[in-house]
C-alpha cells in the first residue's frame, strides 16, 4: 500500500503540514498523503497498543519457522498474507492501514480513511529480488463530499525480513486531476507486520 486522501488542488507538502497541524484532509482511498485522521502522537499510540494486545504475536512454531528460514533450511519467505502498515511522512505517522498480499500477484488494502472517501483501495506486486518486492497501487481521489477530484498512483518498494514477519520500504505518491493532468509528487516510508492468525 500507499499515500491516502488529500485535499484537490493542493500540494503534498501542504496537505501534510495541514495534518500535522491537525487538519483534516477531504479526499480519497490511498490516493497520495496519507491523511492523519488523529494527531501524531496518537497514530503512535495506537500502533504502541496494538502491539501490546499481541496482535503481532507469533505462535511458537512461526518462531521456529523464523530460525529455519535464518538456517536456510526452508525456502525463503513469502510476502503473501496479513499486514499491518503504518505510513510515515516528514518523520511522522500520518496513515494507518490492513494490508493483504495475496498469491496471485494482488493487494487489497483499508487504511483509516472515512468510507465516504474511498478507505478501500486494490494493487498489484511482484516479487523483484530474493526479499524485494514493489508494489502499485491505483486509487481514485475523491473530496469530502464524495466527488471524484482524480485519481493516484501509488509505487512501494519494500524488503522482507529473513523470517517474514516485518516488511519496510519507501513509498511514492504521483496525483492527477480528472482529466490525467499530474498535480503532484510526494515520497514516504512504510514499515509493515505480519498479523498472525494466531
């Protein structure tokens, strides 16, 4: 995934600085700057208390499968599966979201964007290196009123970790109006965990 919902017309910088601030962005689903739909620090405060009720937690055999795969003694590991992303911009959480890679090359993410303005957005990745993986993401952008105001392209590339349970990269936001004018560019960080079913 990707960065969300912004405001028509205006810079990427902007927006962010608008959200830092406190703002609200009015747009759409994954579409370029992620929105902060809550202030910094409690976008971290979140994702602190999702760690501490073991959302992350790895039963004891996916811990094994971690040292095996460090031993080399299964195949490497696969992107396929749950995620939880966060999203960071000018070194601040601006985005939130569950994101499912699947096997047949697509992605399926819900970031914390209201429904009214598109929070549910598809892509497609492949796999570019032994643990390298990029990943595009089309959104449409709508405002706050639910009008489309264009669409985004989203581009991550990121790297697995050894034992499969964590993912990190960068990511970058191209925005177009309606008519496929481009309107802006911006670049953030993912970092991503394993949600287990366990």
């Amino acid at each position: 995934m990707r960065l969300t919902n912004r405001i028509s017309g205006l810079a990427l910088s902007a927006m962010i600085a608008c959200w830092l601030a406190g703002g609200t962005p009015a747009t759409a689903c994954d579409a370029g700057q992620r929105p902060t739909k809550l202030p910094s620090p409690a976008l971290a405060a979140n994702v602190a208390a999702m760690e501490k009720i073991g959302v992350y937690k790895r039963p004891a055999r996916e811990k094994d499968r971690a040292a095996a795969v460090k031993a080399n003694d299964i195949p490497t590991p696969t992107i396929v599966g749950m995620w939880h992303s966060v999203y960071i911009y000018s070194s601040q959480i601006v985005d939130q979201s569950f994101e499912t890679y699947r096997d047949d090359g697509s992605e399926m993410e819900v970031d914390l964007g209201p429904p009214v303005i598109g929070n549910v957005c598809n892509g497609t990745w492949e796999q570019t290196g032994t643990l390298t993986f990029k990943l595009t993401h089309p959104a449409w952008n709508f405002d706050e009123n639910g009008n489309l105001i264009g669409t985004a392209i989203i581009r991550d590339v990121v790297t697995l970790d050894r034992g499969g349970n964590s993912f990190s990269g960068t990511e970058a936001v191209d925005l177009f109006d309606v008519n496929g004018r481009f309107q802006s560019h911006s670049e953030g960080l993912v970092k991503s965990t394993r949600i287990s079913p366990n």
